[in-house]
C-alpha cells in the first residue's frame, strides 16, 4: 500500500487511515480490546465478503479488500473503505459513525482543505473538554464553562502570545493544523495530571519545537 497514512484524532487517541480510506484496523480495534480477526472470521462477516466479492462491487476478492503488513511502521491489518465502516460498527455505534465521516471526506478528497481541518480542531478541543471534565470529576468538582473557555485561551495564548479568544472560522488551514496539535498534546498533559503552570510551560516549549521543525523543513 503506497497511499499516503493520515493519523486522525478519535477521542484523544490517533486512529490511522490512508489517503484512499483504508483504515488500520488493528490499532482501531486495540482501543476497545479487541482483534480484526475476531471480525473478520465472524459468519456475517464471511458472508458479506463473499456477497461483495460476487457482485464485483469493489472489483475486488474477498482477500483484496484487506491487506496486512508487517514489521515497520503502519503495521497491522488494514481493511477496504467498503469494510472500515461495517468494522467500526462492530467496534462502537459512536466509532462507526466518525470512521463514516472520515472515510467519506479522504475518498471526496477533502482532508487537504481548510474545512477538513475545521472540523479537525473542532474534535481536538471536544477531546480536550472531555478530559477536563473528567479530571474535574475525579476530585469531586464540576467543570464550568469558564473552565473550558480558560483552557481554549491557554492554547492560543502559546500560539500567538495572548490570553484571549480567536475566531477559528478567520484562521487558516496551517493555523488551525497548530492548534489540533496542541490540544492534542495537552489532552495527554492533562491525563497526566498536570496543573494549569506546568501544562502552560510544557506547551509552549512544545509549540517553539513545532515552530523550529517547520523552518528547519522549509530551510532545507
């Protein structure tokens, strides 16, 4: 498989697909503890195989709707988009939905546009009000908006230098790319259990690295 993989934020965790929506489904299906081939040998399974092989759908055999690979990066085993979404159903109703969404914006070719990465940052921040939430809950509090609403500045102010709001329907696609980065980083910081200082500190660090990578990709 040559097309290019899209690491895609599910949750807080990164779930994989390639360019032409095959997804990984081994690293979707360790997020619930479970196995592709505990799937794939189900009868239904082998039922709607055999179907879509008969009927050419895909043009593709049963054994060409999935490849597995080996050793490396990106190994495990990665299933057709005609299977990703009837895979995710079996994983979780809510999964099953979100991989629908993702398969169908990489095969209309939108995961390179700006609304793509709206959408993107969108998912990083709910990802981000869930772990504050729960952290909240944990010590027996309740999260209040102007706890979330903190969180949103802290995450522009390492990016721009200033505690404030920012409209993300004016930034571009690069802006809004930094930022689904950074929440993403701060979901783990959070899980981690650290407080708001150190959370600021560790990002802003992280944001000047993030910063260097990229004038160091364009210098060379």
């Amino acid at each position: 498989m040559s097309a290019r993989i899209h690491p895609f934020d599910y949750q807080g965790q990164a779930v994989t697909f390639n360019s032409d929506g095959w997804i990984n489904a081994t690293e979707a299906a360790a997020r619930f503890d479970k196995r592709p081939n505990d799937w794939l040998s189900l009868p239904t399974t082998i039922e709607y195989l055999e179907a879509l092989s008969r009927r050419s759908v895909t043009g593709l055999s049963g054994n060409g709707l999935m490849s597995v690979k080996r050793g490396g990066k990106n190994q495990g085993t990665w299933l057709h988009p005609k299977l990703a979404v009837k895979f995710a159903r079996w994983l979780s109703v809510d999964f099953e939905i979100w991989c629908d969404e993702q398969v169908d914006a990489l095969i209309r070719g939108e995961l390179n546009s700006r609304s793509m990465a709206r959408r993107q940052a969108a998912v990083g921040y709910k990802s981000l009000c869930d772990a504050l939430s729960l952290t909240y809950e944990a010590i027996g509090k309740i999260t209040k908006p102007h706890h979330y609403m903190n969180e949103a500045r802290l995450i522009n102010e390492v990016i721009t230098g200033a505690f404030k709001g920012r409209n993300r329907d004016q930034m571009t696609q690069a802006e809004l790319e930094l930022i689904m980065l950074v929440e993403n980083r701060d979901v783990l910081l959070i899980g981690q259990g650290k407080d708001f200082a150190a959370r600021k500190k560790h990002l802003r660090g992280y944001v000047g690295d993030l910063q260097m990578k990229l004038i160091g990709s364009k210098a060379a």
